[in-house]
C-alpha cells in the first residue's frame, strides 16, 4: 500500500509506473512527515491579524530509474495504455512480497487468473506474478476444462404449445419511469389581440329575451335584493314571483331546446367556412378551461376579501365540485370535431331537478304571466308556427383553432357592451348538497344579508369558490356583461343580484383592469395545443377525452380513447397525454399564482405536452383513478325505503321511463346514508318549513304590499304561475315535486345540458356552531308558542 502511494504521483507514463513501483518495493519505505506546527493555529491578545505561515510543502523526490530497466521498457504511446490494468496486479503483488508487514502477517488469498490467460497460466513461466500458483503449477491440464459446461438455466425450446411472456404492470409500490413517444414544447408570448372575434350566424334566429317584472332595475343597483323584505314584509317585486310552478307541470317539450353541438349545423358550416378544426358551446368548454386555469394559475385560491369576518377564517380553495374532471368527445365529421359534454351515466339528467328548474326560471322570469302559462300542461298547446322554427339567439365566435358558440339568454340596451347578460338560478345550500331530498330541503330559508348560514352571502361565498370560474368562461365566450343570479329552494324565490364580469374576475383573480381577459386569452391558447395533440392518437376518428389537474400537482393529465370501438377480441386502446406549463414575468420566472396577478407585466407561458409511451394498464389505472374522483354518490332521501323504487320512478323530463334499461340503470353503489353534516342541514331546512306555514298563518287574509303600487293587492288577485290562486293552500300544502305524476314524451335531444356540481360543506366548526344555533332558536320558538297556546 505504501508502494502505490508513492508511485501514484507519476501516472503519466503507464510503463514509467510500472518501473517505478518495481524500483520502490526493492527500496526501504519513505521517511515518515515531520509533526504539524501548532504555532500556525495560536492565538494572539493584539487586535492585529497575525500573517498566517505557510505549511512546509513536502515535495517527493524522483528515483532515476536505472538504465538496463529503461532499455527493456517499450516506448510510450497508445500501447503502453494497455498496461495500466497489470499495473494494478504488478504493485499489489510487489508491496506484498517485497515490502515488510508492519502488523500481523495475513495469508494471501488466491487468485484465479482471467479466463483468456487460464490456459497458459499452467506452464511454469518466470513471468508468471500471481501469488499461490505454484500449487497448481502441480495439477495436469487434463482435469481442466475450457468450455462453458452444461446450461442448466436455458429456457425450453419452443413450440406449439409454449405460451407467450405478457410482461406484467408495474406494481404500485415501484415508482414507473415516464417515458415519451412524443413530446412538443413551446412559449406563449404576450397577447396583442383579442382571443376571440365575432361571426355572423348563417341562419336566422329569435329575439333575445328582456328581464319582465321589473327585474331590471337588479341590473343597476349593486348587491342583493330581496324578493320581499324580511322585516316590513314589503315586496320589492309582485308577489306572483315567489311561489315556483312545479317542474312536472311545465312542457318542456313545447320549447325549442338545447342543441348539442354535434348536432349544430351552424357551428358546422362555420368550423368549415372559417378552416378551423374544432367547434364546440359554453357547456362542453368551459370544463376543460377549467382545467388548464388551475394548471397554469398553480392552484391560486380565490379572493373573498370582499366578505364580512364570518368568512375570514374559510377555506378559499375551489370546490371539489369545481375541481371534478371533465369529460367530453369529440366528433369527427369532414375534417372538424364537434366537442359535445360526456358522462358515465347517461339519463341522470332527467332524475336531477336543477337541470329542469334552470330552463324553466329562464321563462318564468323573462315571460309574462299569460304567457308563460301557455307552457304549462294545465293550458293548450299554443298553434305551431308556419314553416321552420327560429333558432334560439345564440353568438358565434372563432379563435386560431375554434368556433365556439354560446347562447344569449337576456339582453338591456343600457348595460354597456352588447348588452347581453346570463341568467344564473342558485339552489340554496341543502338543495346542492342532498339532491334528491329536494322536498324537504324545500323549507330551507335565507333569513339575513350576511352570516355563515342561511344568508345570501353564504350562497355568494358557495358561487365564488363552485361557479365564479365557469361563469367567467362561459360570459367572454358570449361577449356578455355578466349575469343575474335568481336564489331559490325550488319551491320558494328570495331574491336577486346582478354579478358584472369584473366583480367576478376580482374575485378569481385579484384586482386589476384586463387580469380575466388575459387568463382567458392563456387558457384559449394552451387549450388549442392540447386539442391538436389529442387527435393525433387516434387520427380521423371521434375520441374520448377526460381532462384533470390535481390538487398540489404541477401537470394535467388528458386520457384519450376512441369512441367508437367494435372489436370483442381487443380492449379499446388508450393514450394518455402530460401537460406541464411554467409562467415567466418580463423573462423572470415566478409562481403561476404570482403571474395571474400581475397585471402590468408581460406574462410568457413554457408549456411541454408529452404522449406517455407506458403500458395501456397503467394508462387505464389512472383513468379509472380519475373517474373514481369523478364519482359522487347520492344521500338517501328522508323517509324512503325503497330506494331503488323511488329511483327509477323520479322523472323530470315528461318522458315515460319504462323497459329494462330503465330497471337495469339503477346501482346500490351510487346511493350513501347522510352523515351527520346533512342530517343537521336537513333539520334546519325542517325548522325553515315550520316558519313558513307560522307566517303564512299569520298573514292569511291580509293585503300584500308591493313597493311602488299605491294600493295593496289583495291576496286573493295574487296568482301562481298556472292561473292557482296563492294562499288557498292550507298548512300541508304540498311545495314538492309529485315524482309519480305521468307527462307527456320529451325527445332526448332537447334536455337542457346545463350542470350542477356537488360541493363539500360541514368541515368546519363555525358551520357546524351555526347550524346548531339554528336549531335550539328554533326549538325556543317552536316552546314560546306553545307555552303562548296553553296560556
């Protein structure tokens, strides 16, 4: 060891060391190295630095080596390379035979020559400077055997009937490596143009609809209004808004509908006139808008500074709702894929009565009352105009790679823009939370402005952390203003507020002139990219697509399938897509969140989308992980036994559900008992229904004042929807939906598409506090009154 030491100094010249380490092991060992000087390292009293002193360098001497040694060695070059491997062997060997042990003497150990040099290993040799081969220098050459021997672990030969190695997935504990087939990258620069522009229907279409009931003055007054006032019990509006028709009661089948965007032949002829690849509406965009927002923004949270205290202290995340997945297929016909909403379960809609309650306050708040009762089934159909039905007004618009369409519900001449604004109705909190409990979350109450329940700034934190994204999206795609929000329980409206787009982008985005415009324009731009990477799976042929960005992860998945797939033999193939994006300001690189805030700044987008070259069963895995997230399971309605009955019976749509795909839809896995959170809400909602019929008995008889009408109305001129008369019910009247009533056939092709997410509520313990603080007030009254009775 000491030998290589020394010798390792001069490794320039692999025959030079090879000599130098002969050289040495015949010589004595170097003197050792003289102590250390700790007077370098004392330390002084003075304020003055001493100079530190340098340590004496011991330099190693050169040993000339001798002449006859140099005259024997091969000049240096590339073949003298080759000796730097026996260098290794010539030193060990010499340090151990020449050099004396300073410790105990060890037994070498015996080496094996390399296979190639076996053979001649044999045969004594004065070269020969392996230790302990004198022993086998004894042996003959004929117990040695130089080939392999017999292969015990070779495989079969094959045959017939051998069966073919499928490689198994990666097991779940054992991170797989991602390895791409393709992969495109690229900066998205500062816009310096809109991200949409204006194309003129190719057919003519209806007048947009106006607010009726003196519903516009919301428009100009910010805040909310109420319906009727809860303390003066004056009405702000006529008192024929308050009670809702029943869904079951109203003909659906008399309006024009909803048409998918596959089956728009507008949106067609456009995609093809204006050479663009992809079509699609406001309902099938804005989930995958979504989406890529929450990747490039980094999981911003959103901002409800504008809030009383009951809400500092609540989560300001998205929903998960919001965050669901979003599915959706994409049509191929002639060169354009018309990109419709997808779901697992198809027909749920007509079991779900926010879908149906949307169209129809849509009419009941734009119509009057003659003529919205010529829509309900109690009256006769209204004659059927001459020739082809007109279009509902709808607004085109096309991007670099889109025609996007979306429908124009309400229009004011004096709001600025188009004057063209949404209309949004907002379920209050157990309605959303405990679906098909609809008639008994019916009595739920909004009692005051503010509050963390039953309150219209509950109902406004919910839009801003469930809804305020897609709004956005869906208002810039219509070139709208913003939107009305009608507050209902299904049975009972409370009030009114008019939300402008810049309300809603300071409450996504934070506070500047243009911060939604320039999100928009980011999402449009990122969404344009992936769609053309999509359909490079599958070219020419309808896919399905499944988007989602996690929470607290930096990449969005897509998954990709074919549509339409016969094989019986194969399983439908899969690919699945990872978009990554990394936002720069003025060419510094920050936090997404950061980047969506700052408004002056340039803001330049890296992204990488990259096709995943893994196996289909892992592809599937995390798909079905994704559809997992997407799944929300439905609580049991009170008092129902039998709820696969009660299932397959609720219709909202008119149609007559009967056949064994009816009976074959329903799935025990899809229905949960109610935690506690809902049970509580179900209660204050019970406590709510109890109030009204209090009131309703209290002002039985009296006139309704309604502001701006200078003599009461009596209560008996005051008319539901439908031609009844309000206050004949009596304290057990019915405010549900009658879910067995039969209606008339609805074709499938008008169901209105427009989605309500279920939302997450009760992790907190101010809700909770809230909740029951409801409860015992109410059982307080509920004990007054009857303490008052028996008095």
């Amino acid at each position: 060891m000491i030998v290589w030491k020394q010798a390792s100094h001069r490794l320039q010249s692999p025959a030079r060391c090879l000599a130098t380490a002969r050289h040495y092991a015949e010589s004595k060992a170097p003197e050792p190295h003289p102590p250390f000087d700790l007077s370098v390292f004392s330390t002084h009293s003075s304020t003055k630095k001493p100079k530190l002193k340098k340590p004496i360098v011991h330099k190693k001497p050169s040993v000339p080596l001798p002449k006859e040694t140099l005259a024997t060695l091969p000049p240096p070059g590339p073949s003298g390379e080759n000796l730097f491997k026996e260098l290794r062997n010539v030193v060990s060997t010499s340090s151990k035979a020449k050099v004396p042990a300073l410790g105990r003497k060890r037994k070498p150990k015996l080496r094996p020559p390399p296979a190639s040099s076996r053979k001649d290993s044999l045969t004594p040799s004065s070269d020969n400077i392996y230790l302990g081969l004198s022993d086998l220098k004894k042996s003959s050459t004929s117990e040695w055997s130089t080939s392999w021997g017999e292969d015990k672990l070779r495989p079969p030969a094959e045959s017939s009937t051998t069966e073919l190695y499928v490689p198994r997935a990666t097991p779940p504990h054992i991170p797989s490596l991602l390895i791409y087939s393709r992969r495109i990258e690229g900066l998205l620069e500062p816009a310096t143009q809109v991200a949409l522009e204006d194309l003129k229907p190719t057919s003519p279409h209806r007048p947009i609809a106006k607010l009726a009931h003196g519903l516009e003055r919301v428009l100009f007054n910010p805040g909310v209004h109420w319906l009727q006032d809860p303390r003066s019990r004056v009405y702000n509006f006529p008192p024929y808004l308050e009670k809702i028709p029943k869904v079951t009661d109203f003909a659906f089948e008399r309006l024009a509908g909803f048409i998918k965007s596959s089956r728009d032949e507008d949106l067609w002829d456009l995609a093809k006139r204006e050479k663009r690849t992809f079509a699609g509406s406001t309902s099938s965009l804005s989930g995958m808008l979504s989406q890529i927002y929450f990747l490039i923004s980094g999981d911003k949270d959103v901002n409800t500074s504008n809030l009383s205290r009951h809400f500092a202290k609540e989560p300001k995340t998205f929903t998960p709702g919001q965050r669901m997945p979003a599915s959706v297929v994409m049509n191929y016909h002639e060169g354009v894929y018309a990109i419709d909403s997808d779901s697992d379960k198809p027909g749920e809609s007509d079991k779900n009565i926010l879908t149906w309650m949307g169209t129809l306050l849509e009419k009941y708040l734009t119509m009057d009352p003659e003529e919205f009762a010529s829509y309900t089934r109690s009256e006769p159909p209204p004659p059927e105009e001459e020739g082809d039905p007109m279009r509902e007004a709808y607004r085109y618009a096309k991007s670099a790679r889109f025609v996007m369409r979306s429908q124009l519900d309400c229009y004011d001449s004096r709001l600025p823009g188009t004057g063209v604004f949404d209309i949004k109705t907002r379920a209050c909190l157990p309605i959303r939370l405990d679906l098909l409990n609809f008639e008994e979350n019916s009595g739920y109450l909004i009692r005051t402005q503010n509050g963390i329940i039953e309150s219209f700034e509950k109902e406004y934190y919910d839009l801003i952390r469930s809804a305020f994204l897609k709004y956005s999206f869906q208002v810039r795609i219509g070139n709208m203003d913003g939107v009305i929000v009608a507050y209902h329980n299904t049975a009972r409206m409370f009030g009114f507020q008019y939300i402008p787009l810049p309300e809603m982008d300071e409450a996504l985005f934070g506070p500047g002139a243009g911060v939604g415009d320039r999100v928009f324009e980011r999402c449009i731009s990122i969404l344009e990219r992936v769609a053309d990477e999509i359909i490079q799976c599958f070219p020419k042929q309808s896919v399905r697509c499944t988007f989602e960005k996690e929470e607290r992860k930096d990449v969005m998945n897509v998954w990709v399938e074919p549509a339409v797939w016969e094989s019986t033999e194969e399983e439908r193939p899969i690919r699945q897509l990872e978009v990554k994006a990394s936002s720069y300001l003025d060419q510094d690189p920050v936090r997404g969140s950061t980047a969506v805030s700052a408004v002056n700044l340039p803001w330049t987008i890296h992204y990488s989308i990259s096709h995943l070259s893994g196996m289909d069963t892992d592809a599937r895995a995390n798909l079905a992980a994704a559809k997992a997230r997407q799944f929300r399971a439905y609580n049991i309605p009170s008092g129902i036994d039998d709820i696969e009955r009660f299932w397959t019976g609720l219709n909202f749509s008119g149609r007559v559900l009967e056949g064994p795909a009816v009976e074959g839809s329903f799935n025990m896995e899809s229905f949960r008992a109610p935690s506690g959170n809902i049970e509580r809400l179900r209660a204050v909602a019970r406590s709510g229904a109890e109030e009204t019929r209090r009131l309703e008995v209290e002002e039985r008889g009296r006139p309704k004042v309604v502001l701006g009408e200078e003599e009461p109305i009596p209560q008996e001129v005051v008319l539901e929807a439908g031609g009844t008369v309000v206050g004949n019910e009596g304290e057990d009247g019915d405010v549900g939906v009658d879910v067995e009533k039969e209606a008339e056939v609805v074709d499938e092709a008008l169901v209105p598409m427009e989605e309500e997410e279920e939302e997450e509520v009760g992790q907190h313990e101010q809700i909770m506090n809230a909740l029951d603080r409801v409860l015992r007030e109410e059982s307080y009254r509920v004990q007054g009154r009857d303490n008052e009775r028996e008095s």
